[in-house]
C-alpha cells in the first residue's frame, strides 16, 4: 500500500484572507495529499500545532502570513521566530520533505539557510525573493507541486 502523503499549512493568525488557504487546500487534495490547517496564535500552545498525525511526518509544510528574516508575524507581533520552528519542525518532517513559504519575501535567503542548517529532512525549500501576491504565491505553488510530484522535474 502506498504511504498517503500529509502537507500542512501554516497560516498566520490575521492573514488568513492573504493565504489562499482554501485554493492551497484544493490542489493539494487534487494530488491525494492529506491536509491539516493550523492557526498561529503566538502562544505557546503554537508548537502543538507541528506535531504530525502520520507517523512518518509531514512531506509538504506551507506557511502563509506575514514574515521576516526573523519569524512569522502577524500585524502587530512576531508568532514563531525561525529557529523554533525549525527545530519543532524537523522532528515532525517526512524525508525529503518540502517547504513552501508564502511570506518573508525580505529574508528568503537567510530563513533558507537556517531551515536547511537546522533541518536535514529538508529537500527543497521554495518562496519568493521579491514582492508577489496571494495569487501569484497560489499559482507558483500549483505549477511547482504538479511538475515537481507528477513530472518529477529536478530543479536547476
């Protein structure tokens, strides 16, 4: 039987209109992905929220919301820093899994970096280094997961 692969999305408290979740949602089902959604509040119940249900982690993580070179923030405060989400993270991560961030345009590289530094179960990590919009990020995302899971293009 083959393993039912779990994506979760991550979605920052007030950005909730920003994230598309619904269309990220639809297309991940299109490809018989299960998946979670979860809401960061900035408490400490957020690290809760990581946990996988699947015993074989989560193979697809997508954060939305706002962010920075420091963390995930809503309009007014930061919910998670980066450090603490990866190391939650990564215990909760298939192999090879994915991240695919729909904020932090401003720190791409630098979050890159820590996530791949803190985690060794990432294989590839996607987002924008400049400015897109909610549908931009949602259409970037469809085109990545169809040729990157039904394709299997390498990138370059």
């Amino acid at each position: 039987m083959a393993k039912i692969r779990t994506m979760l999305i991550l979605k920052a408290k007030d950005a909730i209109d920003e994230c598309e979740t619904d269309l990220i949602e639809r297309v991940a089902k299109m490809y018989e992905y299960n998946v979670q959604i979860e809401t960061l509040c900035g408490d400490a119940s957020d690290q809760s929220l990581l946990k996988s249900n699947d015993d074989s982690g989560w193979d697809l993580v997508y954060v939305c919301g706002h962010g920075n070179s420091e963390g995930i923030w809503d309009k007014e405060k930061m919910l998670m820093d980066w450090y603490t989400l990866s190391s939650t993270l990564c215990t909760e991560l298939a192999p090879n899994a994915w991240l695919f961030l729909s904020c932090c345009r401003g720190g791409l590289a630098k979050v890159s970096y820590e996530m791949f530094e803190m985690c060794r179960n990432l294989s590839y990590i996607f987002g924008s280094r400049w400015q897109a919009t909610p549908n931009q990020l949602a259409c970037a995302f469809h085109t990545i997961f169809h040729n990157f899971n039904n394709q299997q293009v390498e990138p370059m």
